[in-house]
C-alpha cells in the first residue's frame, strides 16, 4: 500500500484523548518508584513518559467511578523492567506496570507477575497479542501494541510490490539504485531481521506445546529447513550475491532508504517516521519470501502486568480490562506511539493509514517472540553464526554447531 502524505507523523493523542468525553483530570505523575501498595485506595501504575497522556482520561475515569486514586508513574523504559522485580518483593512496588511480552518468562520464573482474567475480552484482541502474552496457558498482560517487520518499499523507484524475494531482488536492480534491497545486520548479525527469511524455510526456533506455547524441549531450529535457510543465507552473502552484508548496520540502511539510494527496506514503524520525513513516497507490503513457506517475523506485544505483591488485584485487574481494554484508549496509545493496536476495533480504525494496514497484513502472518527463558541461549549464539555464514564460513558446519551449542546451552 502507497502513501504520499506524512500523516503517520501527526500527533493524534490529544485529539483522540480528548474524544474519550472522560471528566476530569488524572492525579499527577509522580517520581515516588517505592510506592507502597497495602493501601487499598491508591492504583500505582508505571509507564513510560510517552503514554501518560494518553491513559490521563481512563485513570480520572476510574478514580470517578470508583473513588479509588490512579497514580501515573513515569518510568525509563531501560530500566522498568529490572526495577519492576526488585521492587516487587519488597512489598514497594507498582501495582501495574507496562512491559513487553518477552519479559514474560523472567516475570513468572521471579514470581513477580500475577494472572489477569480476560474473560470474554480476549477475543476482541488480536490473536497474536493473546497468543503473546499467555505464559503456561495463563494470560498475564493486557496487551496494547503488537510491532512487526515489513518491507518498505519506494514506490517511486518500484511501483508494484514483489512477489517474492527473487523478484524483490530483480525489481530492485532494474531501478538502478545502490541497493535493491537492505536489512540491518552488523558484525554481530542480526537474526531478528532475518527470522522472516528463515521462518520461509520452516525453520522456527521452537516448537510449541499442547496450550499452543512454545516448549523448549523442542527445539528445531537445526532441522532440515534450518540448514536450507542457512545454504540460502551463504549464497546471499560475501561468496554470494553480497546482498546480505554485517557492514550494513541500522543507521547505513536508514540513510540509504531515506535518501532515494535503496529500492527496498526490510525494517519497522520505528523507521517509517524518517521515510516519510525525507519524502518518500512510501509502501508497505509483505515480507518477500525466498522458500515456499510464509515470511513471518516476529512479533513483539506490548501491554501492562499486575503486581503479584499488589494489595489492589481486583481493583487492578478491573481497571485494566474494563478501562484500558477499550477502544478509545487503546486508540489513543497508539497515537501516542504509532505502534499497531493489540484491540481488533483499534487495528480496524487506524488502518485507514495505508501504512498502518500494510503493516497490520504482515502482522497477522507474524508469530510471538519466544518468551519463555531458554530463548536466552538461543540469542547468544544464533547472531553470531548467522554473521559467520554471511562473511563467507561453511553454512552447514557453521549451523549445525549453532544447533548444538544451543542445545548444550539449554541443557
């Protein structure tokens, strides 16, 4: 879908706010991190600075309707999440706190992180966002974005969108630019990037269970399709086509795209803001695929936890389902973001942006992050090996060892 205009630039959230018709006014923001929680009057909520507007009218809302006070506290997102366990034993912490569906499995191996009950609300989000933030068959967030992939694409230099990656490819040559196609990887590599590409191959990192979550005792990230993918990666890379290259970091694919020098762009809505700043004319379209397999990359959801230490869980969980799960808030989140919504009514109105729905059609190909805590051996070494086949080692060898040194990290 094509875009001219840089209307995913506007600043909505006070408008949309605004439209919420909630009297009065939130209590203010506070800088106290070691609230304490036995008291039943008061719901601490931590979120980063960039929200506070925008959840002001659903806390002065429930503070009314309730009589129960609705402390917004603005936190530093680099550090939330390691406060957030500290605290929490400790009996000072928040009763809610916003996060990322990843830190799941540290939230519940801490025991920090208290179910929430849904109920009947779960199906107005979209499935991935529950899929997300279910940890054991339990859900424990209330999700209000889901980030993905897409392929950027100048619409000025390939008017039509590719039909796979080799298309991808010729299409970008034919428009005579530097680069047919960037992905970020850096001499680390980058396998967040290039998990749609592998996923194309039927090579997940990990199976899932019966509940539908993932099951480290399975790990396939070393199957048939892995080593295909890894094959595939060789010939894209230093011995190969040089597409793939670990000298392309973030900011040299950013400054390419943005200055007419790339035909395609495989990134984020984090970088669709600079896009539409140096004017280009933007689409967005699915991921090209190079195997027979869907290009799904991952998903990363973001919502807000209950305190398992909070004194307020019932006021805690009413407040989330019953105020934040609503559409005006969740619409007004993401204008303060410009992140998808989690709630299927917000997704159906904010995809008037051709760039949003573009984005949202990848996302419903896209799979959840692993969460669960043997993820964190799998990073460790799956980058680094990723960025040795692009640079030119044995593809087979060089994956193989991947799979085996994970596996020996799980145990």
């Amino acid at each position: 879908m094509t875009v001219n205009t840089k209307n995913l630039l506007r600043v909505g959230a006070l408008a949309v706010v605004a439209s919420l018709a909630l009297a009065g006014c939130s209590p203010a923001s506070s800088d106290n991190t070691n609230s304490d929680n036995s008291s039943t009057n008061t719901l601490t909520v931590w979120v980063d600075a960039e929200r506070v507007e925008a959840l002001k009218p659903a806390a002065a809302a429930y503070t009314e309707k309730t009589g129960v006070e609705v402390d917004l506290v603005s936190k530093d997102n680099a550090t939330l999440k390691d406060d957030f366990i500290q605290q929490v034993p400790t009996g000072k912490g928040p009763d809610i706190t916003m996060g990322a569906h990843d830190w799941l499995g540290e939230l519940v191996t801490n025991g920090v992180v208290s179910p929430i009950e849904l109920g009947d609300k779960a199906d107005d989000f979209l499935p991935v966002a529950i899929t997300a933030s279910t940890y054991d068959g339990q859900v424990y967030e209330l999700p209000y974005a889901v980030e993905n992939l897409a392929l950027l694409r100048n619409a000025d230099l390939v008017p039509e969108a590719a039909s796979s990656y080799e298309d991808m490819i010729a299409k970008g040559t034919a428009a005579g630019v530097t680069y047919p196609f960037l992905v970020e990887q850096g001499v680390d590599g980058n396998p967040y990037h290039l998990y749609p590409f592998e996923t194309s191959f039927g090579a997940p990192v990990f199976g899932t269970n019966a509940s539908g979550g993932y099951d480290a005792t399975k790990l396939e990230i070393g199957n048939a399709g892995g080593e295909a993918f890894a094959s595939w990666l060789a010939s894209q890379g230093k011995n190969g086509t040089g597409v793939f290259n670990t000298e392309i970091t973030g900011d040299i694919a950013k400054t390419a795209f943005t200055s007419g020098d790339a035909a395609f762009w495989l990134t984020g809505p984090w970088n669709v803001g600079a896009a539409l700043e140096a004017g280009i004319n933007l689409a967005v379209d699915p991921i090209a695929a190079p195997s027979t397999g869907t290009a799904a990359p991952f998903a990363g959801v973001k919502g807000f936890f209950i305190s398992e230490q909070s004194a307020n869980k019932v006021a805690a969980n009413d407040f989330l389902v019953n105020y934040m799960a609503t559409e005006e808030v969740q619409t007004a989140l993401f204008e303060s973001g410009q992140v998808l919504p989690a709630l299927k009514a917000s997704v159906e109105a904010a995809s008037t942006d051709p760039v949003v729905a573009g984005f949202a059609a990848v996302g419903a190909q896209a799979v959840p992050m692993p969460a669960i805590p043997a993820m964190g051996q799998v990073w460790q070494f799956w980058g680094i090996a990723q960025a040795a086949i692009i640079n030119g080692e044995d593809p087979t060898v060089t994956w193989q060892k991947l799979a085996a040194d994970v596996q020996g990290a799980i145990g």
